[in-house]
C-alpha cells in the first residue's frame, strides 16, 4: 500500500506501462520482418529457399513474436499488481486504470494469431 497520496505515482506506473507497450509492439514487429525477410529473399534472388534458412527465419521470427507476446502480458499483470497497491487518493475519479491492460492483451493475442499462422502455413 503506498501512502503518497499523489495521483503522480499512477502515471509513472503508467508511463511504464506504455513503455513496455512499445518495447512489446517493437519486438512483435521485428519478429514479422525476421519472418517474412526468408520469403522477401527468395522472391529477389529468384532462388528456391533450402528448407533450413526457411526454418531458421521462420523459428526466429516466430519466436520475436512470442517474445513480444510475454513482455505485454507480463508488464498488463505486473501494472494491474501496482494499480491494486494504489489508495484512493492516487487513482483519480473516473480514471480508466484498465485500458491499458486490456490493450496489451489484445496486442499479445495477435501476436500469437500470427505465429500460428506463419508455423501452420510453412
């Protein structure tokens, strides 16, 4: 229980929250591009791929996004377990304490979505 009584300490919790949420978002992305970089490589030089630089960029890039995923679940729940620790004096009245968690959420979610797309369609 923090005993500040300043609204300030919930939007440094909160700050840290969306920093996480880019660190997340950040990761996601760089896994899409490890990802797609094998078939953007094929496409150019013409080659056919061997199956082991498929699978390699396939399982880095699969594994960025899993990655990603974790850190945006991990910073929801560890941002839920400060909001609880606040007083009411801390917590303006009104304030949505909850979007953001719901945001990383739903950001995990697609990042699953996609991993399980790109290993089903290898």
């Amino acid at each position: 229980m923090s005993y500040l009584d300043d609204p300030r300490v919930l939007f440094a919790a909160e700050r840290t929250l969306l920093a996480w949420q880019r660190t997340s978002i950040a990761l996601m992305g760089f896994g899409f591009v490890v990802e797609r970089f094998g078939l953007f490589l094929r496409m150019v030089g013409n080659l056919p791929q061997s199956a082991s630089q498929r699978g390699f960029s396939l399982w880095l890039g699969v594994g960025l996004l899993v990655l990603g995923a974790g850190v945006a679940v991990i910073s929801a729940v560890q941002f839920r377990r400060v909001v609880r620790g606040l007083g009411e004096k801390e917590i303006p009245r009104g304030y949505w304490t909850g979007l953001g968690v719901w945001l990383n959420f739903m950001l995990a979610g697609v990042a699953l979505v996609l991993a399980v797309h790109f290993v089903a369609s290898a």
